[in-house]
C-alpha cells in the first residue's frame, strides 16, 4: 500500500528500478484535456539522468509510452496510463550489494519489513519511480495551464550557497544552466561546488524552491488537508527529502507578530496583502498570492568511498559505492518538485468545485 | 471534506469555537484496549487555556465524554465518539469581527471559499479544533504504550532562543515548566521572553521537537505514505505550523554524504546504527533508531494592537485583538504534536499487519 | 474501520443501541443549504420505533441535535454532526443474553471477531444505527430538492403479498397507512398478515422499493462505483438485507436482447428511452429515466420463541425473545432506504463536478 | 474516478477495448506470496473471447504480463502491475457506430456526462476491461489458496433454465461443459438455448451463483462495509449485472423467522448453524459457513437485429449489431464473479488483521 497519491486527479505508480518497466495510472483527470505527448516527454527529459556532467552518466531515453484514457489527442475521463520502459541498466552493479545493506538506503528497512527485496538498483526505493511521477505531473501541468497557473521551481542552495529570495530572482533564468538556479552567479558557483564535491568520490546536499502564481482563491480543504500540508507530505515523499518549510518557514519562529502578519488591501477590487509570510496560503486555503515553499534535500547515499556496514545476517562488511550515480540530486529534481506539487493543486482544483451548493 | 485523518486508525474531527460542542470519532481502534479516562482527560489539561500566565486567560474545563465505542472500560472495535462541550464562549468579543478579515487568519479565506462563515471565535478555523485530536492522540496513545512506544515533544525553540539537542535533553524535565522546555534554564529564558512579549501587546513564534523512542522497525509504507510524509503532513495540518524537518533536517542541506550517513553496525544481535541522521526513518520506513522530528510554528495572528485591514466588501478597516489570546502557541502545542505523531504511528503499525503473507 | 460511506459527501456514524448516544458526522455537504431541522425530525419520526401497531412498542424520541457545521441557519462547509441520545433503554431485557448467541444475530461473530462484544440490545450491530443515517440522508435530501431531484420509497412486498409495479402507483399516497404501501388494497392485506404474524410470536420478510426521479443524466463513476453499484451497497448495508436488483432485475435473467433492450428517441430535444428496463442506469451512469430498484428484507430475527443455541462456550442453550420488537422491518425501513439512496445520490452530484475540465 | 477497487488489497484497472492496452496495478499485495504465473493464464483463458461456440468468436490471446512488484516468483510487497496488450481489434466494425447510441449500452450516458468517447468496440465500458480483473483476482485467489479458503463460481441459470441449488451439485465438474453449470443434464438444455437464440441472431441472460469455502470467521467490517455489502458491489461493478442476494436472498421475503432463522450447534468444538439461511453472514461478518450469493446477468445489449436509436445530435437513426458477440454473457462471466470475490476476500483478510489489540 501507499502507492497512490491524490484524491481526485489520483495517481498510482508502480514499477523498480531494473524491473521490466515503471509507469502511472492516473485516474480522475477530467475529459476534454488536450495531452501534448512532446510536452510530457520534455518534462521528463529535464528529469533523465545523463543529461550534464554534475548528473549521474547513465543513459536512459525514459521514453513515455500511454496506453489508455487518450482518444484523438484528448484526455477522455478514463484512466490514463503511462509506461516507461527500463533499458540501461547494470543489475551485475549491484550483485555485491544482494545481502548488504547500503548506509542511509532502503536496503535493510525493506528486508526487515517485507523479508524479502529486489535489491538491484534499490529496487522500489530507486529515485527511478519519480520518472512516473514526473510523467503524470506533466499532465496535471496541462490542466493547471489552461487555468492560468505556473509551477516553477530552482535550485535555492547547495550546500552552503544560497541563491537570493525568489522575489529577486528572474525565473525564467531556471532552465538556462545545468544546476537549475535562476541566479546566474550563484549558479557557477554551485556547479563548481558539486563538481569538486564529484571529484572528491563525495555527495552534497541541496534545496529546491517552488513558487505557483495565480492559482485561484480557494484551494486547500479544512482542517487536515490543508494546502500546505498536502503539498508537505508531497514533497517528503520524494527521494532524500529531509524538510520542508512554506511562506516565512524556519525563520517566521524568530519574528513578532507584528512583524509577521499579513495585512490586507484592495487593489483594482481585488482583495490583496501587503506582505506574504503566509506564503499564499491562509487556514489552509490559497489566498491569491504567490504560493512558495523551500524543499530540503539530504546528499545522496551513494558515496564513492568504502563503508562499513552489515548485511541481512548481521555481519559486517565493507560497501563501496559502484555505479553511476548523481553527486547532487537538486538539479534533477527540480522537474520532480514541479511535478508533485502540480499533482496537489490539480486535486484541490478539483475538491473545491464542491464547497458550494451552486 | 478534509476533516477526517489516517487510513486504518482514522479520526474525523468536528466543531466550532464557539458552537455547542466539539468533537471526534475514531474508527478503527482495535478492540481490547483498556481505555483510561483519567489519561485522556489529563492530555487535554496540557492543552487547554488558562493553565499558566504565559497561556491565554480563557478558562474552559474542556471535558471529554465518551459516547460510543467503550464497554466496560475497552475498546470494542466500534467507532469511539467522544465529545468536548463549548464553555466559555464570549462570542461579543468578535462581533466587531463578523465583517473583517483579521489579518494572517483564516478569516478571508473561508468566506471566499464557502461564500458564508462562522464567524465567532474563528469558527472552525479556530485552534480550538485541536482538543478533540488530543483527545483522540490519547487513545492513540494508549494503544502504542502496551507496545512500549513513547512519544515526547518539548519546546525547543521560542523567538531566538534554543535548547540544546535532544540527545543532550532529559524529556522527563519537560513538564516541570510552564513553557515545556526540559532545559531548565533555557525555559526560565524562554518564559521571561513569551511574557515580554505578551506585555508589548506583541506575539511571538516558536518550535516543539518530538522524539518517538521504541518504534518497531518497519512502520511506513512506500512511496507516497513514508513515515516521514505522513508525519509532516500531520504536523502541517496544525494551526500556525509554517514547517517540519526530521533527522538532519534543513542543517542536512550543508553536509556530505560521508558525513550524513549512518552507517550499520550490530549490537546484542540488533542491527542499529551509528549516527541518526536519518532520523530513524530510512526509505520511508522507520528502522528502531529514535524518530525525531521538529515543527516551526509562527507568532499567533490575533495581538492587542492596531492592525490595517479591509471587509468583505473590500472596505479598509481597522481591526484591533480583543478577546484572550496566547502570546505564544509552543506551550499548549506540544501534546498537539505528540497527539498527531501518536495517530500516525498507531495507523501505520495497523498498516504494517499487512505486510506480509504470514 | 467502516463506520463510513461516501467519498465527497461522506458520513461517519458511532454509537451502539444501549449507549449514551448515536451520531454521524457528514463531511462535504456543501456550504449555503439551507438546513431545515424540523425535516430531519421529520424524517426521523417516520424511522422511530412505537409509531403504530405493526412496529415495535419501544418508545424513543429520537430528537437530533446539531452540534456544528451549521450557521444561522446554513451550512458551512465544515463537518456536520449531528447526534441522538438514547432514552429508553432497558438494558435488562438483554441481560439473559450476555453470553448467549441469538440465532441469525451478529452476536456469534462479532464476539468471534473483536474477542468482547457490547451485548446490550445488540450492541452496534443493532438497526438503531440507521437513525443516524436517516437523519444524514435528510440533508442529502435537502440538497437533492434544491437541484428538484425526488426520493421516493415504499413497501412492494411483504410476505407474499405484492404490490402493483411502481409506474402502476400514486407514491404519493405512501404514507397514508402504517405500512407504506401506496396501493391501498394491498396494504390492508399486508397490515393483516404483519399483525397475524405477530400474534403468532412470529416475523416476516418483505422489500421496499426505491424511485428517484430527476436526477441529472450523469451521476455514476466508471468502472467499479456504477450507480447502481453504490445504490446496491448501501442498502445492502442495512440491516437484514439479503438482496438488491435494479431496472429489470432478476426477472431480467429470462429475457432476449431483443425485450430487454431499451431503444432512444428523441423527445422535446431530450435523448430519452422508449422502455425502462435499464433502471435509469447505462453502463452505471444515470441516464435521465426514472432510477428504480428494489430491497429484499429478510423476517426480523428475534422472534418470540423458543430457539436452541450455544452460548459463547459453545454450551447449548435456550434463546427466547424479550423486549419489544418489530414483527415487520420494512414499513420502518423506507425511510433508511430513502436516506442511503440520497446520500448515494449526493455523493454522485459532487463527483459529477469533476467529469469535464470546463 | 471509479477505477479502484479494495482498501488494502487495492487494484486499479486501466485501458479500452480498442486502446493499445488494458491492465491493472495491485496495491497490497503482501510480500512473500509464490505468484503463479501459468495459473493468472489459466483463469484468462476461462474468461477469453473464442473459447466454445457459445462464445463470441473473437480471438485474443489475452496474455498477462508482470511489469512490476516480482522478484524471484515471490510478491516483494511492491505494486504488481499487469498488462494485456490488445491484438484482434476490428476497429472498423465500430466505425458506422460513432455518433450513434447503441440501446441499452454505454453511449449516450459516457457522452453525456464527459462530452466525449472512445467509441471503438465500447472504449473503457467494454467488458474486455474485466480481463484485468480477473488477472488480479488470480492473484487473490493464490493468496487465499494458501489459507485454503476456495471461491467457486458456476452458471445457475440461463434464461428459464435453472440448475438445482447448490449443495445438491458437484461444483468440480463445472468447467466439464462449455457452458460452465455443473449438472449435466441442465448444462445440456443450456447450451442448446444459447445456440438457438445466437440463431436467432438474438441474446439471453442468465444468473452465476459463487460459492467461498473455508472462509475465516471474522471477515467483514460494520457497518457500511459489510461482507455481503462488498460482494454486492463487486458483482454489481460487473458489465451487464443487474441484481445480487446472498443466503436465501430474495426468496427470504416469503419465509418467517421461524423458519428463516439459523440456530446455533456446537460440533468438535466449533460452533456451526444447523441451516444456512444467513449464507454464511451475519452481522455483516463471516460466520464460518459456506459464504454464496447469486449474480443475475441481463441478455447481453448487442443483437444482430435491427433497433431504432439515435445519434449524438438526437436524429434518428436503425442500429445493426455487427462485430462479434456473445449470445449469453454467463459462461465468461464465471471466473470474472469468482475474481471479484476473490478481491473482495482477500480484502477483508487484511483488514480482519487489524480487529484486536494483540
């Protein structure tokens, strides 16, 4: 269980990493959308490993494939599933790692709760299912499109480099180096620091931030599925994400309140405010404003460097990192931040079409 | 929609501030389980108002009483209704209110979503809503002491002052202070501040850290619901939270994969690790290491001065606090934190009986 | 777990026939219906036990109260509840059966199941129970009235005593005799032979019938919540039901393609069909025609006789009936009927809201 | 939405008759299970178009593969994914269909409520999607073999052909004839009424009646989720089902309680009833005793006779049944009702693990 994400636009993955194939079914998306295939395939592209030198330099097309709900180029009201197929992988990569467990891995939470695991590539747990997830959130962008609402999001730090608050930046800048930060400066910077880090057969930690404009007032559903907290556990359950924080965050526990709230205006008859520490949400509910949070990556397990370790019969064992590997998983995951937070907008989207008798 | 929490030890919460009553059913408690009144009653007693200066003066009993579910002092299986009557409504206190959108509240966003809102005390969006989870986290609770899990919170933060960390913390200390610091000179520190505050007519943020010791390994369910996910959600899902980070958190950002990871070693037969990082949970998956994590919360919206604003029909006004507020939530907050944190991991450990075919 | 029913419009129900109270809570009724209390009560009266000579002589007011969710009048878009104390219990009429299971009761596997069971007057298991669902199906019917959709149900057979098929009826005459049947001849013959049944100490089964006229053409989800498979469940989930069939029914098993099949035409520019043997539902989505089905009831189980039986040690006993019970369950089961068919219904108008991207 | 199916042990089928492909993912599936892949074949090949002369003569291989969620033949707790790729598509025979609404189809409601469709072969509300399901309920079936708990279905009526009850029957010999109906003599007079009415280029219905054996006592969860209650919906989610009862169904109308009702017997320390008129539930709960209900088909909707209809725009238009079709619907539907009770057990199985502290 907990394959499935969403209420309403429902998404379910399966598939491992040196399986046959991973894919997605997601059920609830409305009929009448049109699916733009070389989109969903960009967005996965931006996702795929392989595709600069501070990623991992394994080669897979991660070539989308859809197998239902898609009739003469819209979307019908059935479920839509889609299907990538695994190619370029090493299982032999992993045939030492059958009975040890990989420090900060899956490997031995799996065995001890299932008894049993596909070990190659990390199985399930691989970063690999986020290529389904990137998929089905390339269609939840499509809906969120013709609405008006953009998901964007860039890398915000590596390490100890910080890129400046998202106000300043010039989003549109994300795409146009290989890190993912908008901030041109900042981001060779952060390319050298991930390419030392490589070199030194090491991994570094990163955070992505994510801002939605112009997403209706309205989305989020009292009291537990609020906005924030469904787009919280969206994001913690990507691979190596250790936090998560919205609007002001960590740092709104060391201000006033009268510092902090957000005072109204009206501004061309809309209802505005000044600031926005609320970070676009307010009980729960999208208020209008730019949404943002800051997503906490942890560095990558794999390191290129011996360490000690058990395997499933609890004696020890050294494990050398073989492979190819990502030193840094920010870059990467940037689509994949996009992605699950479109998933979660599309749901509410569709949730609040029923807060109101009509 | 939205008011209900967990798959199979699920709540569904219900109330007003001000209305005649609050309230939860818990379906899925299992049967057998001594419920003991006494110990629901003193969770809420951590909670509720007016226990201390630096807690908002309003006084209510806040007693539960148990209306379904319960034979003979066990649980039965059936769903456990129980039930807080409203008390000390002074609800003239927010007719002044029933117009204005008070700033960072949730008053804007409701009456925009449902078109109509309860206006007093703020309604459902109000913190009053939590008793009934602390109600319900208590038979949570009860069922993982009889499997030997505890579940602390402390305060760790308030303004800029910090406790030292948890390994370094006696939790036992945490309820011999007003402000549930187990440090006791960093409470002293954080008490004098909160009842600063509160004299400026000002309110302040802060943080709750909750450490889960003796969790069975094996708790979570990949991909979407890791532990972790269900966690932030849940914790998000309180008023005021503004983040959650767990194990290493947003400091794991700054490190390398050779310094984050917790490498394996057995001891007594049991693979544990060196370090914790991970925050006890790896892959989603709890793996009997402590599982700690921590919330953000912000200052409390409502505070005793002059704020800008407009009405629902866009007019500018000025909306000053009356009524009795906490200066400060952490306090009252951390046994709503170890009441969430309870019901995620009693809903998991009812999950994990599925995990294999026996 | 499975105290719920419904995804948008969703009700919770707690509470056990000897208890302190019975309840639901309605999670997803939309805001703005005007919530009329005295039609619930209304509703509520037709369901209450001791209303004539056919039914039980047990006496309870069976008086609900809203505790929140509703305001000035409306709802709010946040949880409903709503709850019935109970009155007139006599506990001790079930005292004899503490540990002796009645025949065809829930009293062997409930015990078998949770290991302890609630005995007194059937615990949970009793149709108490569907008050709190009759008084949630009334707010499912106000907001069906205002979309102009009608539930109608009425007694078809008791015994072997039948009504006319429906088109053959005036449903408005339904409720102007004790049993609910609209065909004034056979409801004097059904009345007769309850009340010989009775005297006899004895019961007898029956069913009720269920049209619903109006309802938008759309309502049902594809592939596993069809219409009529949701419509099927939910009455199955009452009380001493034993069987469900729509449109033609069983009786469509004899048929060729050729009689069965309903052909279109077109009428005033509605799409409309010539016959009706698909009960209003093609491929499980409603279309437009009449939605009709019919419940079977089996006699009610505590008779006033003398039954052999063991008791929870598996020693032979003798089980005869006390207390006050129904001879007939179906003149108080069109209501329950009623009310499950509405909130079906009302979840599907919300689900419906999701089908088109607009 | 509508394309899942379970609560623990969860499938979701996707894909259309004419599509690329149709499939499912299973969710829950516990680890460990030996997953048979020759025997998923098998009950496809039970179910597959062309199999006898009574049958549709299309032709499909209906082979299943496994994308995911099998290591080494074993369940690893992961989703399974299976997928049928579509061959024998006659995509043509559907083309003069297009705006037309074939009677008593899916084709006017699909259109209806999502302005659009995959007209082709009846896209998504085509039978061909009940292939996935019973690849998962083989599945399930291998689950609940290893608990020795067996699920048999057969054909028990074909138009006026009715076999006799079922403990009077051999259910091994069902699969000995063509027709599936397990005494010979009406298997006969069966297979010749089909034949007949194919001649006639007309359809018939017919009734499947499932028997579980073995079943645990404690299956079912109350209230609304109901052992039968799910059977129900399950059968009534199957293509063309248009009634279901259990036990004695709705021929317990006619009966008194006194005859109706099951007394309790203890026998080598198992407590058994002496009739089984409850049909193995009581309460909603599996007593222990043979589990059966019975599934009522209508004719199947495609003749290959001339029908009056309309098209999209409401214009009249005749409808010629071309293609091929079957000319009773219940020798195929067998293994699709015994994997729908298959789903529907192991299910509960789960969720049962959940009804005691332990």
């Amino acid at each position: 269980m907990g394959n499935s994400y969403g209420s309403l636009f429902r998404i379910t993955t399966f598939g491992e990493s040196h399986g046959r194939a991973i894919g997605v079914i997601i059920d609830g998306c409305p009929a009448g959308l049109a699916i733009d295939e070389a989109f969903i395939q960009r967005e996965l592209d931006r996702r795929k490993p392989g595709q600069s030198k501070i990623t991992t330099q394994r080669k897979e097309a991660d070539a989308a494939q859809i197998l239902s709900g898609v009739f003469e180029g819209k979307s019908t009201g059935m479920p839509i599933a889609l299907m990538i197929e695994n190619e370029d992988q090493r299982s032999k990569d992993y045939n030492h790692l059958e009975h040890a467990f990989r420090p900060s891995h899956a490997d031995y939470t799996y065995q001890a709760k299932y008894g049993l695991r596909d070990h190659r590539g990390g199985g399930r747990s691989s970063a690999r299912e986020t290529a389904a997830r990137v998929a089905a959130g390339a269609i939840a962008k499509l809906f969120l499109q013709q609405m008006g609402v953009t998901v964007q999001a860039y890398v915000s730090q590596v390490g100890d480099l910080k890129a400046p608050p998202y106000p300043e930046l010039d989003l549109s800048q994300t795409e146009n180096n290989i890190v993912r930060c908008p901030d041109p400066a900042t981001a060779q910077q952060m390319i050298a620091l991930i390419d030392q880090v490589r070199l030194e057969r090491d991994t570094i930690g990163g955070s992505v931030t994510c801002v939605v404009r112009h997403a209706p007032v309205g989305l989020g559903e009292p009291v537990f599925d609020k906005l924030h907290a469904e787009l919280g556990k969206a994001m913690l359950s990507i691979n190596a994400v250790k936090g998560f924080e919205y609007g002001s965050g960590f740092a709104g526990i060391a201000l006033r309140g009268s510092q902090h709230n957000d005072e109204f205006y009206t501004e061309g008859g809309q209802i505005k405010t000044k600031t926005n520490h609320s970070g676009g949400i307010q009980g729960g509910i999208s208020n209008g404003e730019d949404i943002y949070f800051t997503v906490a990556f942890k560095p990558v397990a794999t390191i290129m460097q011996d360490q000690s370790s058990v395997d499933k019969d609890g004696n020890e064992v050294t494990v050398s990192g073989k492979g190819r590997h990502d030193p840094c998983v920010v870059p990467r995951a940037v689509p994949i931040v996009e992605a699950m937070a479109a998933l979660v907008l599309a749901d509410f989207v569709l949730r609040a079409r029923g807060a109101r008798v009509w």
